[in-house]
C-alpha cells in the first residue's frame, strides 16, 4: 500500500511574471526545473588549439550533457553551446578529450563552468594535467577516468552542437573516492 504526504505549496511566481512558453508549449523554467532532477556525472571536456599563441593553448569546458554512444565502434557525445570557445574549436579540430571528474575535483568543475570567466590560459595555469598521446588536450590528474576522442559527427540542436566522438583511448588512472554528480543546480556525491 502506497503512503501519500502532503505536496509542498506550489512556487510564488518570480518578480517577472509567469514564464512564457516556447512556441512548443513549456516555459524555459518549466523545462530547467524538470531537468535538474536528472543527476548526471559531471566531466571536464577538454581540446588543444594549436593555432592560439606560440605554442597552442588548452580549452576546456565543464559538461553534464556526455554519454556513452556505441560499443562497436567505441563513440561517446557532448553537447556544447553554440558559439561557445569549446564549439568553435571543435569546429576546425577534431581531436578532444574528456576528464571523468570525482568528487574532490568540484573546484575544477566550477572553475570551467563559470559565466564570464576569464581566460582557458589563466583557468588551466595551477592545474596538473598531462597532454594526451592521441589528442594532445589535457587530460586532468586525479580523474576517474580519461577519454581522448575524434569527432565523428557533429549535429546542430536547438541552442547546442551534439559532438559524437571516436574513443581513441580510454584509461582509469583513478579509482578513489566517487563520482561528482551536479543535481538540481548543485554539485553532489554519491551517499
């Protein structure tokens, strides 16, 4: 037998008035409030510039939206803002990676994640990384997990590109601690 309990009062309506649905009929709010309550991991996407500066220079872009593809041939996907740094070099270069973050790197995951922030030289100048073999993107020490990938494919979305990506190589350098997971607007752990 199922137990009900009584629902939380409804949400007062914000100083701006009701959210205004899209022409597909929910409301930008509607929508980010359904989604937050999808826990998802959270990863570091990560790409070297060699046409930046002298000597190249690293990007990177914190993600949510980065899953698993195929098996047979091994592809991954992330979806990245249109216009973004990360999209329009990924743009012209096809070689990318993807840090696995843990539950002690949330300062790395917020740092990447930050509107109006400043440079990828400045963000990456006190982290340790190492360049990958097959991509030459950094790759973040203390990962879970690290991916250097290919793009196979790219697909425009609404707002974001779908990057579809050739695993190129796969390590698990790390197997301490858990995951760091963001939900409903905030950077988690497993319990």
């Amino acid at each position: 037998m199922f137990q009900t309990t009584p629902s939380a009062p409804a949400p007062a309506p914000t100083p701006a008035g009701p959210a205004v649905p899209h022409a597909g009929g929910v409301s930008e709010d509607d929508f980010r409030a359904a989604l937050s309550r999808l826990a998802a991991g959270v990863v570091l996407v990560t790409a070297h510039d060699p046409e930046e500066g002298p000597s190249g220079e690293d990007v990177g872009m914190t993600a949510t939206a980065f899953m698993s593809v195929s098996l047979d041939p091994p592809l991954v996907m992330v979806s990245v803002r249109n216009g973004s740094r990360l999209d329009e070099l990924l743009e012209r270069q096809p070689l990318w990676a993807v840090s696995v973050l843990s539950e002690s790197q949330r300062t790395t995951a917020g740092r990447f994640a930050m509107k109006g922030r400043i440079s990828d030289r400045l963000l990456f100048e006190d982290m340790a990384v190492t360049h990958g073999a097959e991509s030459g993107a950094p790759l973040v020490s203390g990962a879970l997990a690290t991916l250097e990938c290919r793009t196979e494919q790219r697909v425009t979305a609404g707002d974001h590109t779908l990057v579809v990506g050739r695993v190129l190589s796969a390590t698990t350098p790390s197997a301490e601690g858990g995951p760091l997971m963001y939900y409903r607007g905030r950077y988690r752990t497993l319990e």
